[in-house]
C-alpha cells in the first residue's frame, strides 16, 4: 500500500517571496501537495541572496522552499500571463503575497482566474 501524505494530488501556483509565503507554501509541499514556485526572472525570491550560505546557495531560501518545483515566469508578458493561465487551469490553488492590488492590475486576481479555472483558491497573504 503506497503512503499518501494529506495533500497529495494538489498543485500548488507559490508566487510568493521572503517568509510568510514561502513558509506557507513550504507546509502544503511538507503535507505532499506538488507546489511550483513561480520566480521572476529578474533576480527571483530576494531570499537567494540572504545568508548563510554554502556551495554559493541560500540555505534560508533552501529552507522556506523546500519539496517545491521551481520556475521562472514574467507575469507583466503576455506569454508568461499565458503560461501562467494554463497553469492555473491544471492547478488547485494559487498563493501569492505581492502588495495588495498587483494581481489585479494584472488581470490575474481572484475574479481573472475563475475565468479560466472556476475552483481554483485564491490565497493571498500580506
């Protein structure tokens, strides 16, 4: 018999950043939920670059994002809305902590991706 964690064959959208969200979204991946962790190719989580390091890495940024995927994805372009949006059509929740309002300026808050994925949760934290 194959041991299933609790949240195994949920896929998790992580567009967060730091500690609050990345800590979040570091439990569902503990729990077993398959997390992919969307970066901006521009420099990425600013926790890459917060100490202690080893072999050149963050351990920080190691921690809080452990058992995820990892992307990078320019969400102001139209491709990466477009790959982002078929994403969200093959996901269960999307995790964001931008300031309040970017996703919708984007036209990827809450109302824009029910459009495209009707039971997709919304988590944002601030």
């Amino acid at each position: 018999m194959e041991n299933k964690l609790a949240l195994h064959g949920i896929r998790v959208l992580d567009l967060t950043r730091v500690l609050a969200g990345p800590y979040c979204t570091m439990y569902l991946a503990d729990l077993g939920a398959e997390v992919i962790k969307i970066e901006n190719p521009k420099g990425g989580d600013d926790t890459r670059g917060f100490p202690p390091f080893q072999n050149g890495e963050s351990l920080y940024y190691a921690n809080v994002n452990r058992n995820k995927k990892g992307i990078t994805l320019n969400l102001k372009a139209p491709e990466g809305k477009t790959l982002f949006l078929e994403m969200v059509k093959q996901s269960d929740v999307v995790v964001e902590n931008y300031r309040p309002g970017v996703m919708d300026r984007l036209g990827l808050g809450d109302e824009g991706l029910k459009k495209v994925n009707p039971r997709i949760i919304y988590a944002a934290v601030s």
